[in-house]
C-alpha cells in the first residue's frame, strides 16, 4: 500500500520499542505531517517517566488529533477510539517481543539522543519495563489483530524488522538524524 493512501492523518500502533516514534518521524518528514509523541503528552518532561495526571494527558491528546495533518506514534489504548475516529490510516508493528526488548536495553544504554524521548530524561533499564515488554506484547498482539479487522480505514501492518525496513525502501522513507529531531521544538503542550 502506498503511504500517500494512510491519508493525512495517520496512527502509529505496535509494542513499546518497536520503532513506532522513528517512523512516525520519518513519515511526518517525507510528508510534512506534523509528529505527535504521545509518550511525549503522557509524561511530564524532566522526570523519569513521570506520567501526567490522566485529565491532562487526555486534554492534550483531544487537542493534538483535532489537527487536520499529523502522524501520532503510540498506543494508549484510554484515548484510541478517539483517535481511530480522526485518523485516515493505521501502521501496526508487530516486532518480536525479543525485538523490543533487545531495542529497550540498546537505547537505554547507549542511544542519548532517541527521538521520542522524554525532554530532560535519560533512559535508564527498569525491570517494570522490562517486565511490560515481556509479558504485554502476546496479548496485545491479539488486540491489534481484532482492530485491524475490525476498523474501517487502510491498515499497514509490518510483523517483523526486516518488513519495517522494506516500508521505509518503498515508502522513500529516511530515517532521521537524531541532531535534527533535537533542535526542534517538542510538540505543544509538553
């Protein structure tokens, strides 16, 4: 499918770690769609993953999906029906969870400069995420096939790294540098 039929207003979905913020950059460059993080609107910058009071967060994410054009990397499953309702498109990734958690360690570690990171956080290893990653994944990998049959918009899945990256060569998506993504400004609100 090509990525001009996600329409303009596109959700990004798939296990934590999985590459979700990294396409959503890469698509919200290739076409000029602003790029919503929700882990960005969720938690307050300069913590350690501090999460916001729920009123808050689902106030900025309302805001933010009123837009005409973005791209929203994220699950956050209290607000989805919402923003399945505004969204012209879906990408599932479905990575194995071995995937996610080798991706989670490496960042932690030694990526200072991820996109999608929380303003004023360093990532550390935390064994709650390790333990999310190891234990969430199956189910929520039943929940996405449910949704990708049941909703009424294109659906992009992409199951493992290797069709991630086929989706960026046929898609002429780039992966962005990460100085870049840096010297912007972080999404309104956050």
């Amino acid at each position: 499918m090509p990525l001009a039929a996600l329409g303009p207003r596109i959700c990004i979905m798939g296990p934590s770690n999985s590459g979700k913020s990294t396409l959503a950059q890469a698509i919200g460059q290739a076409r000029d769609l602003p790029v919503v993080h929700l882990d960005q609107l969720h938690h307050l910058p300069d913590t350690d993953w501090q999460p916001r009071p729920v009123a808050a967060f689902v106030a900025l994410h309302d805001a933010a999906i009123l837009d005409e054009r973005w791209v929203i990397d994220g699950n956050y499953s209290r607000c989805l029906p919402q923003r399945l309702a505004r969204a012209t498109g879906v990408v599932l990734l479905d990575v194995p969870t071995l995937t996610s958690l080798r991706r989670y360690v490496a960042r932690c570690w030694f990526d200072r400069d991820r996109i999608g990171a929380l303003a004023g956080n360093r990532d550390s290893v935390k064994w709650a995420m390790l333990r999310h990653i190891a234990t969430t994944t199956r189910a929520n990998r039943r929940r996405y096939d449910a949704l990708a049959a049941t909703i009424d918009l294109p659906v992009v899945r992409l199951a493992t790294p290797r069709a991630i990256a086929a989706f960026y060569r046929t898609a002429g998506l780039t992966r962005p540098r990460r100085a870049a993504i840096r010297a912007g400004s972080p999404p309104a609100g956050t």
